[in-house]
C-alpha cells in the first residue's frame, strides 16, 4: 500500500509546498452552520490530539498527572461507564509518560470495567497487545491500540443499544483529560497553554447529550453530580476566542474537573 | 501502521452498526485511508474515526470539529470513481474559510490546516464534478 502511495506523499508535498488555498470560499450560511454533523467518532477530539498540543508547548513531567487506583467493581452501570472512560484517559497519560508498568495497571482496570459493562470480550485481547506493547516500549503502537480500544467499547455498546453509556464514557475521558490538562496549565501559567482549554463546541455537545440521557441514567448519583459539574465546567471552557482565560479560572476549572472525577470514582453506597 | 490501518477499516465497518456500510462506502473509506496513510510518513497520526454519507454536485456535506492550536491537521476526504472531483473546506466558527494547504485528485480531495486558536471549526465536504456517490471523511493530526 505504501509503495503504492510513495509517489503520492511525493505530490502531496509538492502541491502543498506549491498551493496554499486562501480562504476565498464563500463563508458558511447560517444554516450550514447550524445543520452541520456532530458525530462522538470525529467531532470529539481523542485524549491524545490535546496531550499532542499540550506537549509542544514544553517539556512536561506526565507522571505528575497519575492518580491513585480507582476502584472497579462498581453496581451503577453509568458510574462504571463514567470511570471507564477516565481509565482511558489514564491509559494515555501513562503513554505519554513512557511508563509501561503503569499503562499495564491501567490495563488491567479497563479490563475489570469492561467485565462490569459487559463488554469485556470486546477488550481481552485489546488488554494483551497493550500489555505486549508497553513490555517493548511501543509507544506510537500503545497509542492506536488505546484508540482502537475505545472505539470497540463504544461499538459494542452501540450494539447492545447501551449508547448513552457510551455518552458516559465520553464524558469521563474527557472530565480526565480537563483535570490533568487544567492542572498543568494553572502549575504553570501562560495564555498559550491557557487558550488550549478553550472547546466550547466540545462541552456543548457533551452536555446536550447528558441532558439527553434517560431519567434513569441522569438520576444515577454518579452522572447527576457529573451533570452538576459539567454545567460549571462550560462557563470555564467556553471562553472567547481571543481572551486567555485568567490565571485563577484556570485554577477554577481544575478545581471543578478535579471534584468531578473524585466524586465519579467514589463508589456509591 | 499496517495494524493501525487495518484496526481503522475493522472500527469504521463496525462504526455504524445500525445501518450496514455500503460497498461504496467501504471503497471510499479504503481510498481516504490510503491516501492519508501518506500523511504519516510525515508523523502524522490517523484519529481512529470517520465520517460517511453521500455527496452530489451542489449539495455539499458540513461537520463540526474540535481541534486545538499548535497542532496540524489533514482532512483527507475519499470518495469512489463516481466523484470526479472533490473539494474539502475548513471554516473557523464564525463561518469564514480559513486558509489551507489544499490536495486534489479525482475522487479524492484532502486539506491541510493549521490553527491558531483552539475551538470548534466546521469542515465542508463536496462534489465539484461527477455523479453522486459515497464519500468517507477522516484526519490525521501532529
């Protein structure tokens, strides 16, 4: 296939070094605007797209942004959908960490949610490439296959007609990656980093979905209080285009996402 | 990356399980994923995800995006013999087209772009020249 595509790459740099379109097309009508596709598979960016950001804005320690094992035998089925997904974000912050030992832990606990969930055949052999993967420090490989993991989750439970669980798992990934993300930027202000947090589009839709949810799931202890939070979260993240959000609504933010994910973990009596 | 491509195809023929992908969106997602496969010579990473439907002269498909400052990103928009031409735009939230590096050929089109805020963007997909057919949107990023 590459052989195949090898005088392509060859044309695609030279027609980019060549053409550079200026942006003359005619702007999108209000109602493209509005009638535009938000699909969770393409309009939601993965964890690895914001760390890809984050990381050339300078060296950063990841490892500082492990948290403690959560518990994995949750009873409430959206509360494990919810922690679900921050396990995946955990898993890509123990790759950018380069530290294997931690992505298997991870691994480990993504396979126990998934038991809870139902949808652990869907992940055993995912779970054992990663495993394979983090032995031999393969990095870029550890990354796709998290990737490919989520999205099997999701499919399966597309399938069993559980999507609002995968809405969950959505949001907790994304609640994960805030947390860490937000945490970095308010240890070590600039507007750069700051702007970063900027997703308007992203917590909307997110939180149009948790509205959307039955009233069983949205009644569920986990998902009311991450509803709750979410609300203040989007005041934090929909900020401007050209207005850095301040020093201390950075430390805000963290603050909110880091109370979401604590009482997402918690295990409900 | 032989094994990311193949995961791609498993994830995206799963993807949309209520409705069975056609042969021609099977065709146009196997096209744009090769086309894009040339971006990761250039270390760019193939976000495992797509976007399928049917384009026509004049009736141009839009969806919104989420994409982050300091990160680049192609949109690589495959189609089958059918589309003679197609073209792939990116708009920034107020509307306005913003500037890319532009790629096209036959039945595939892709778009190179750089911005320079975080926020939401909107990518329009369409026919120039050709028939109806079905088309598969995805992007790679660094």
């Amino acid at each position: 296939m590459f052989l195949k595509h090898r005088p392509l790459a060859s044309c695609l740099a030279f027609v980019c070094l060549c053409a550079s379109a200026a942006g003359q097309a005619a702007p999108l009508t209000p109602a493209e605007l509005s009638g535009a596709a938000l699909t969770d598979s393409l309009s939601i960016p993965m964890p690895g797209e914001f760390m890809a950001a984050l990381n050339k804005l300078g060296k950063l320690d990841w490892t500082t942004k492990f948290r403690l094992p959560i518990v994995t035998n949750y009873s409430s089925r959206p509360q494990a959908a919810l922690n679900l997904g921050g396990l995946i974000a955990d898993g890509y912050i123990a790759i950018e960490a380069e530290d294997g030992q931690q992505v298997k832990n991870i691994g480990k606990d993504v396979l126990a949610l998934a038991k809870v969930l139902g949808v652990s055949k869907d992940v055993v052999e995912r779970a054992s490439s990663i495993a394979s993967f983090a032995e031999n420090s393969q990095w870029d490989q550890l990354k796709e296959e998290l990737e490919s993991t989520q999205n099997e989750v999701k499919t399966a439970m597309t399938e069993a007609k559980d999507q609002d669980l995968v809405t969950l798992i959505t949001v907790g990934g994304w609640l994960r990656g805030v947390e860490a993300i937000s945490g970095h930027v308010a240890g070590n202000y600039s507007e750069l980093g700051a702007k970063l947090l900027r997703q308007p589009g992203i917590v909307s839709f997110l939180n149009k979905n948790l509205e959307a949810l039955p009233e069983k799931v949205r009644e569920d202890a986990s998902v009311k209080i991450t509803r709750k939070k979410m609300a203040e979260i989007e005041k934090f993240i929909a900020f401007p285009l050209d207005k850095a959000p301040s020093a201390d609504d950075v430390k805000q933010l963290n603050k909110l996402a880091i109370e979401a994910i604590k009482e997402i973990s918690k295990k409900q009596k | 990356m032989k094994r990311l491509l193949l995961s791609l195809a498993c994830a995206a023929l799963a993807s949309a399980p209520l409705r069975a992908a056609s042969d021609d969106e099977v065709a146009a997602r196997r096209t744009a994923l090769e086309v894009a496969g040339a971006f990761t010579n250039d270390g760019f990473k193939l976000r495992d995800g797509n976007w399928t439907g049917v384009v026509e002269i004049g009736k141009p498909m839009v969806i919104q995006v989420n994409l982050y400052a300091g990160n680049q990103y192609w949109f690589t928009l495959g189609s089958v013999p059918a589309a003679k031409k197609l073209l792939v735009t990116v708009y920034d939230e107020t509307g306005q087209a913003m500037e890319v590096d532009p790629y096209q050929e036959a039945s595939v089109a892709a778009a190179g772009f750089s911005p320079q805020a975080s926020g939401s963007y909107y990518v329009k997909v369409e026919e120039i020249e050709g028939t109806a057919a079905a088309f598969c949107l995805i992007y790679s990023y660094k």
